[in-house]
C-alpha cells in the first residue's frame, strides 16, 4: 500500500510542477510580447543628435521669420561631400549603365 501512497503522492506533485510549468511559460510570453512590441516606433535619439536638429531647426525657422531661403550647405556635415550631379554619387559602372540607357532613349525619341 505504501506503493499506491507513493504514486498518488508524485502525481499530486507532478501535476503542480506542471501549474508552475505553464505559469513561468505564460509570464515568458508575456515579456516576449512587451519586447516585440518595445521594438516598433521611432528610433530614439541621443542628446548630441537631438541638439543637431534642434540647431538646424532654429536656424531653418530664424531663416523663414527672415523671408530669406535657408542654405542647406550650412546644414551638412564638415566631412559630407557635395554631389553636384546625379552623375557625381554613382559607380563608373551605374554611370555607364545611365549613359546607354540615356543614349537609348534619345535613339528611340527620335526615330
């Protein structure tokens, strides 16, 4: 009888390390699901970027009180480069590719 004892004992105590199971699985998802959705929405910014825009931004606004146009060139980086043409940003190659598509569509305007 001892045996019968011992049995219904484990299953009393399987059946509340399976409780304890389902509750510690119930309170991963639930993280798992905070963090999901922690992950959508803006990107946040540091303080230096946050003081970067804010200077553009005043300088944008003190520009357009002013009525005079804002120069994007003070606005760039010190190290940004210039592009002054489309052609400038491209590879050699994507500048040959646009030159022939370019020629081809001139060739198929005029004929």
């Amino acid at each position: 009888m001892d045996v019968l004892k011992a049995l219904r004992e484990l299953y009393l105590e399987k059946t509340r390390i399976d409780r304890l199971i389902a509750i510690c699985e119930s309170k991963i998802k639930e993280q798992d699901r905070r963090l999901s959705r922690s992950k959508r929405g803006r990107k946040s910014m540091s303080a230096d970027e946050r003081k970067i825009v804010s200077e553009r931004m005043r300088n944008y606004w003190a520009s357009r009180r002013n009525g005079k146009p804002a120069d994007p060139a003070e606005n760039l980086d010190p190290g940004a480069e210039e592009v002054t043409s489309v052609m400038d940003g491209l590879s050699p190659s994507q500048g040959q590719e646009i030159q022939v598509l370019d020629e081809s569509a001139r060739a198929a305007t005029n004929s």
